[in-house]
C-alpha cells in the first residue's frame, strides 16, 4: 500500500490540537525569537511553555541559542505566543517543516507576527549590535516553502509579496524605537542556506544587489505567513559585519554575545510593538 503524506492543513491540524490540549490562552501577537534572542519569552507574564519535541512536526533545532519552546503568557494582559528558537533548513530539515512553527501561530489566531533574527551587516557605516527593520528580503535559499501541490484552505497558488513586511507594523516599531530612543537602521535582508558565512566575493555581491543584511533564516517564514494572508514584521539584530567587512574570524559564539548584549534593549522595543500591535 502507498502511503500518503498528510497534507499541509492536516499536519496544522494535529499541532493545533496538541497545543490547545496543553494551552488555553489564545495569543493575539506572535513573535519568532532568533539566535540569541530567547530570553525574551521568560519574562511573559503567565508564562506556559511547550517543548518543539512534546507537539507533532515541530522539532527542536540542535543549534546554540535555540531553546526550542513554544511559549505562551501575556505583555501588559496582551496575549502573546512566542517560537523559543526556531529550525533552519540548513540542519536539514525540510522547508515545509522550517516553516511549520510560524504556521502553527497563525493557526493559532495571531493577528501579526514579528520575525527576529540574527544578521551579519553588509553596511560599512554600520556595526555590530545595531538593530534593522528589515523592509524587504532577496530569497537566495535556491528553495520555496510553497514548492508542490498548493493547499486552497491556506492561502493563493500565487501570493503577492509587494507587501511581505507590513507597512503599519513597521511604522509601529519606529514610533517605540523613538520613544524609547533606541535607534533603527531599515534594509533589505539577504536569505541563504548557510550554515557556513559567506565568502567576501559573495558579500560583495549581495552588496550590488542591494541587500543591506545576510542571515540563515526568516525569508522561508515571511513567505509562508504571507500565504496564509497573515500581517508581518521583521527586525535584525545585526551580530556581527560580514565577511571582508570586519576583523578576525566570524563565529557563532559572536552571534551570542553581542545578541545577548543588546538584550535589555530588545526587550523594552519588543514590548512596546507587543503592546501597540495587540490593541490595533
């Protein structure tokens, strides 16, 4: 007997239902929280949380940095479920399996979801630990999340990207950077498969195309969240200038650290945007 793999939609269905056995907070923001980032979710008021490894289709990433939870609780009684850590296709794994935590949270009743990550900048004028609202993205993964046959009950064969990064939420995020005068650089993210970083002949490259950060991740979620017609924003945290732009080795450990060190800062502005975004 062949056997037939469940379809998108139905795989959703089971992840949903084991969340909600568990879960019985409907979150109304939610935010993907990148290498390093992590810690943010912690600090959620009733805090729940829910290991990748207890749900169906959501694996644990094995990478530094990503704890591998789906947490829920509230920021200033808004409703908010966070990714702990994400996959990445680079371990392996398939797309649709990369993209199945953001799918899940908007299966889950979000409004909007903010993507996080961790970057390397391509800017020379720019360094390490600044913070970027990523206006648009180069998918350079050679790979789709919406590869194969398209599931009507998710979203469009043919989705628009004009507004993969959505314009209100963006303006949201500069209006708590001034308030909490924490500067923002805006631009473009460049997405590849990594894991290694990239050459100084690629960085070039990205450079003329006009990509102003280079990350592992985030491009595959942004497609399969506007799929699914669900408002996005992005933000980088740009760990460390790419290769040819800085001095020494590039290095994960890097990554971590300067991450952790903007933390307090990412938190105040993740708080904000939680706040603004759950009341509109």
């Amino acid at each position: 007997m062949n056997h037939v793999e469940p379809s998108v939609a139905a795989r959703l269905d089971e992840t949903v239902r084991a969340v909600r056995a568990k879960v019985s907070l409907v979150p109304k923001v939610g935010v993907v929280l990148g290498s390093g980032l992590g810690a943010f979710a912690d600090g959620l008021a009733d805090l729940v949380k829910v290991p990748y490894e207890t749900l169906p289709h959501l694996p644990a990433s094995k990478v530094v940095g990503h704890a591998g939870n789906l947490c829920f609780g509230h920021v200033e009684n808004v409703p908010v479920v966070c990714m702990q850590g994400r996959v990445h296709y680079y371990e392996g794994h398939p797309l649709w399996q990369v993209v199945h935590g953001v799918r899940t949270m908007a299966r889950l009743g979000v409004s909007c979801v903010l993507v996080t990550n961790a970057a390397g900048g391509l800017e020379a004028g720019w360094s390490a630990g600044d913070l970027m609202i990523i206006t648009d993205h180069l998918n350079l993964m050679f790979q789709h999340p919406l590869l194969g046959p398209n599931d009507d009950s998710l979203g469009t064969r043919f989705p628009d990207m004009t507004n993969a990064y959505d314009p209100t939420l963006r303006a949201q995020l500069l209006e708590v950077s001034k308030a909490e005068n924490l500067p923002l650089r805006e631009g473009v993210y460049a997405g590849l498969t990594g894991p290694s970083y990239e050459t100084p002949a690629e960085i070039r490259m990205l450079g003329v195309l006009g990509a102003q950060a280079v990350g592992m991740s985030t491009v595959p979620e942004v497609i399969a969240l506007r799929h699914m017609r669900m408002r996005v924003a992005a933000l980088s945290c740009i760990t460390n200038m790419a290769a040819g732009l800085g001095t020494g080795e590039l290095d994960h450990k890097e990554v971590e650290e300067t991450a952790k060190a903007r933390r307090a800062d990412l938190q105040r502005l993740l708080k904000g945007w939680i706040v603004k975004a759950g009341r509109t």
